[in-house]
C-alpha cells in the first residue's frame, strides 16, 4: 500500500469522531442560518465554504443585521485571525520532502479539531493524514447545517442543547490524552483555560473579540512554554526521521 494512502487512511480514522462532533454543533447553526432567511443551499455552500464556526455565526449576524459587504469582510477578518497561527504552526510540522503546494492545499481544512490532531501526530506530518481527516470531518459540518436549517426548528429544545455542547466534549478528547502522558502538556493545557477565564472578565480584553482574544493567548502562552520547556535538537531531529 502506497505511503500517501496509509497516511489519508488515518487521517479518515481520525476525522470520523470530529465529523460527528461537527454534525450535531452544525444543527445550530443551520436554524441560525435558516433565521437569517438563508436556505438550505445557501447555508450548505457556506459551510462548505468556511469550515469555521465563529466565523459562520459572525457571516449569519452579519447578514442578518444587514451588514455591507466591507464590514462583513473585515469580520470574517478579525475572526478568523487564528487560523494564521494555526497555518503557520502546522506548516512547520509539515515533512520537508513534499511540495511546497501542499501547504496551500492543507489551509483549506484547518480548524481547531484538525490542527489539534495533526500536531498530535508523531513526528513529521504527511500532508494526506490531513486530507484524510477533512474527507470525513467537512461532509458532517455541512451536512448538519443543512440539517439545521431544514429539520433543526422541529426538534425538542433539550435535543438542541445537548448537541450544542457536543464540540466541547470533543475537545476534551482531544486534550485529555496528551495532558494524562506529559505533566508540560497539562500545566500549558490548565494555565491556558485559566487565562482565557481570566481575559473574558477584565476590562479591555473582555471586549475584543473570540479570535482577537484566542490570538493573544495563544502567542503568550506557547511563547512562555517555549522559553521555559524548549525542545531539544536531538527530539528536533528524531522527529525529522
């Protein structure tokens, strides 16, 4: 079996469960697009489209506050700022052997839930693993926006609400293994939750915006764990292998 192939194999196993994740969050977003008087079509497009759920809820606002399309770009902007330092950490991961144009290609699917298990991955990342991992996760994010928009108004509100917190645990799966093997990992993981409660409550920083905020922490928080927990050449190099 060819490399490219058994790479995109495990990249579809770990795309599944983000998939599922992804399906029962993208429900509220499809009644919030149906809300905004978009269609099923139309909200299906953007999913597929953004693959960004702050930057979706922040287009449907938008749209429905009869936002310019200026505005709605400088948005969109703001927003999804952080997938800039999501791109720039995974292209580094990315193994030195495959074309440059592969960087351009794995932009398109990176989210919070597939960067996250991308740089979990040992070692280099075959860029396939990342195409494997889109392949099942997008097709659950449109197709419960699509879901939402047609079916989402008839369901019971404790259905809805239970799947809206869907993500969060998914999250934590994402996290917890990580944390349970190394005690760095779960003190970065700890401080991070602790400062970002922190900067939703103070003065100035609880007024900028969820992207704006994830950005700030972001640099503070890996920059400290890098100065204080670096990574030897020898790993660097071991990982190269």
């Amino acid at each position: 079996m060819k490399e490219s192939k058994i790479w995109f194999i495990r990249g579809m196993k770990a795309g599944i469960p983000i998939g599922l994740g992804y399906f029962a969050v993208a429900f509220t977003l499809g009644i919030a697009a149906r809300g905004a008087g978009l269609t099923a079509l139309q909200s299906g497009f953007m999913s597929a489209a953004m693959l960004a759920s702050a930057g979706e809820f922040a287009a449907i606002n938008a749209i429905a506050s009869g936002a310019g399309y200026m505005e709605m770009a400088v948005t969109e902007l703001v927003v999804n700022l952080r997938y800039l330092l999501m791109s720039g950490a995974l292209s580094q991961k990315v193994r030195r052997d495959k074309p440059f144009i592969h960087r351009f290609l794995m932009a398109y699917g990176v989210t919070d839930e597939i960067f996250a298990v991308s740089m979990g991955v040992e070692g280099k990342l075959h860029p396939f693993y990342l195409y494997g991992a889109v392949s099942t996760a997008a097709p659950g994010w449109v197709a419960g926006t699509v879901m939402g928009v047609l079916l989402g108004m008839i369901m019971p509100h404790r259905v809805m609400s239970a799947m809206s917190v869907a993500l969060y645990g998914m999250f934590l799966a994402v996290v917890i293994p990580p944390s349970k093997s190394s005690k760095i990992i779960a003190g970065v993981v700890g401080i991070s939750m602790a400062a970002s409660a922190v900067f939703a409550y103070l003065p100035v920083a609880g007024a900028l915006s969820d992207g704006v905020r994830i950005i700030i922490l972001t640099v503070l928080v890996s920059g400290m764990a890098a100065l204080l927990f670096p990574v030897g050449g020898k790993e660097e190099k071991k990982n190269e292998a």
